[in-house]
C-alpha cells in the first residue's frame, strides 16, 4: 500500500536575496505546521542540445544545484530542525510552481523587489503563481514584527470571505490574535461595510477573538498603511466582478505590503492546463 506523508510548504528560488528571505519564512512555517519543506528551483536551458553537451551547459547546470544547496543550507541554519530537501527540475517556473501548489499546503515566494516597478507585470512568475494557484501563496514582504494581529482584508467576495475562513484558521493555529478588516471607499459606504464585517465574522469558526475594524479610503494604500502594524496580511487573488489576473487591492499588496502576505484560493483561478501562459479574462470567468 502507497504511504503519502505530510504536504509539504514548497518554496521558489531563483539565486535572489529575496528568495532567501522567502526560504527562511518557509523554513518557519514548515516547523510551526510540522510538515516539510521543500525548495524548489527551475531549470530552463536557452542554448541548443546536442549528444555531446557544451561545456557552458554544465557550467550553467552547476550554478543552478548550487542555488538550490545554498537555499537548504539557508533553511538549516535559520531554522534548526526543518526537514527540508531541494529540487533542482527543468522546466519553466510558472509551470512547476502550479503543478507543486496541486499538492503542497503552501507556496511560498520572494517579493522579486516588485515596489521598485510602477505596475505588476502579468507575465511575471511572482504574479502568474499569486493569481493561478491551486493552495495559499505566501509572499515574503518586509520583515516580520515581533507582535501584531493577523489581518484578513474582506470585501464581500467569495475568494475574501474564503481568505477570512483560512485566516481564522491561522489565527487559531498560531494562538495570535485575528483582525478582520473593511475598507469603505468614502464615508456613505461606512454603514454597509459594517454589516459586512459582523454578518462575516458570525459565518467564521471561533470567531470570539476576531476584531471587526472599518477603515475609509482607497483600498489599497489603506491596507498597505494598516500593513505595517501586522504579523500578516491574508487577502483573496481578486474581487467581486473583477476579471483581472490578480485583482487590483491584492496585486497592491504583494507590491508594497510591509509583513508577509498571504492570497488564497478557495478554486482554482484559471480551468486548464497548467502552461505557465498568461489567461484571458474570458478564460478567467468560465
């Protein structure tokens, strides 16, 4: 009889100070979940093949193991005790990332330094895990306080309200206390988003050290500001009506948030195979 241990936090390197950092916050969530972690780096080969490989082919082969030793040696030595393994595959990364979330509790990533550019591009590989992911993704934004609520952002869709039931979870789990949140565009919006908040709260198990908080202003660069106060922040990948890749309070937050940022996923984003491409919005509401 075949045995299937634990699903395991998986986590995306690719030779990037941000990487690293995205490695010792696996390495952490892995212990905290006693489960293991595995780091996972892509291998993709520009050059042509031959029988005989160039030399340049094994030179570029080597740098990329040694990405992935100095990520596990990275996780040991952050975190004693992690049970982690690297993965050195080919491929492309979208496509091995979306078919590890199949199978993994968590996919975990570096910010890639993404506040330095004005937009998120949406074929970045950042972005297409974030939006097409078949678990949460946790993307290693700032540096993690000390102290600080756990931050659900709601409003009122299905994939937030699927962020808020997850959050709960979390909050339970890490004995940390749980802050669900609305921001209201402008103060005539303020009564609805306080039904909101209390009609969501009562649905969420264990909601008895959950903290309703109405914020007002443009979504975004509110919950950017309220960030920072926060052991983290977990979001749905889009809106209500939104037809977007990634929606555009979430694509905010992976962008600029200032604690690690969780987007969930209560179904699959994109239908189809996984071929690292950029959907379509049609492709996204069918």
């Amino acid at each position: 009889m075949q045995m299937y241990g634990p699903a395991p936090v998986v986590v995306g390197v690719h030779g990037t100070s941000g990487g690293l950092n995205a490695v010792r916050l696996g390495a952490r969530e892995a212990v905290a979940r006693g489960q293991p972690l595995k780091i996972l780096h892509t291998f993709s080969w520009s050059g042509t093949r031959s029988v005989d490989d160039p030399p340049d082919y094994a030179a570029a082969r080597h740098r990329a193991g040694m990405i992935v030793q100095r990520a596990v040696t990275a996780a040991e030595r952050s975190v004693p005790g992690v049970r982690v393994s690297g993965l050195l595959v080919d491929g492309q990364p979208v496509r091995e990332l979306l078919r590890q979330s199949r199978t993994a509790s968590l996919v975990v990533l570096g910010d890639d330094d993404l506040a330095s550019v004005p937009r998120l591009p949406d074929d970045s590989v950042l972005v297409q895990t974030v939006a097409r992911a078949r678990c949460p993704v946790l993307v290693a934004r700032g540096l993690r306080p000390h102290a600080g609520p756990l931050i659900v952002a709601i409003d009122g869709s299905s994939c937030s309200l699927g962020a808020l039931r997850l959050g709960a979870q979390e909050a339970q789990r890490r004995r940390v206390a749980l802050e669900v949140v609305h921001v209201a565009t402008k103060p005539a919006e303020e009564a609805a988003g306080r039904r909101l908040l209390e009609a969501a709260v009562r649905d969420v198990p264990e909601p008895a050290r959950a903290r309703i908080r109405l914020l007002t202003g443009e979504p975004g660069p509110t919950l950017v500001r309220t960030s920072r106060s926060a052991r983290m922040m977990i979001v749905g990948p889009r809106g209500t009506g939104s037809t977007s890749l990634l929606g555009a309070v979430a694509g905010e937050l992976v962008r600029r948030c200032a604690c690690p940022t969780m987007v969930v996923h209560g179904i699959p984003a994109v239908r189809g195979p996984d071929n690292g491409t950029v959907p379509t919005a049609e492709a996204l509401m069918s």
